[in-house]
C-alpha cells in the first residue's frame, strides 16, 4: 500500500514538471484592448467621454449664471 502511494506521487510530480517545462509557445496569450486615455464631460446628456480636439468648458445660463454642467468646445474644422 505504501509503495503505490509513493509511486502515485511520483507520478504527479512528474505531471507536473512536465506541464510546467512545456513551451510557453503552446500557451495562448489574451490580447486585450487597450482604452485611450480621454476628457470626460458631464453635460446635460450626462458623462460621457468626449473626442480627443475638444475640451470641456463652464456652462452658464443664458443670464451667466454657471449651470453646473460642461459644455463640449471643439476646434472648426477646415474644409468641411
């Protein structure tokens, strides 16, 4: 009994070192998709994130009270 213990053991000793000098070839890797780093405005709409030209600015009231909320301001676009 004790010997096919000890052989049970080395068996999965075995197992082991065979898994763990397999090539690292064999394993698949996970690619993962990388998220640009971006301005986040909280508008009226809600956050969201906005596109990498503009920039988000104080909204105020039409009396110039601030709202609490950013506007989006984007650069004109040339020919278009």
């Amino acid at each position: 009994m004790r010997t096919v213990t000890v052989i049970a053991l080395i068996a999965i000793g075995a197992a082991e070192l065979a898994y763990l000098a397999a090539p690292t070839l064999a394993k698949s890797k996970v690619h993962r998709r990388v998220r640009e780093t971006g301005q986040i405005a909280c508008t009226v709409e809600g956050c969201h994130r906005i596109p990498p030209n503009c920039h988000p600015e104080q909204g105020y009231s039409f009396d110039g009270i601030p709202t609490g909320y950013d506007i989006v301001v984007c650069p004109p676009q040339v020919g278009k």
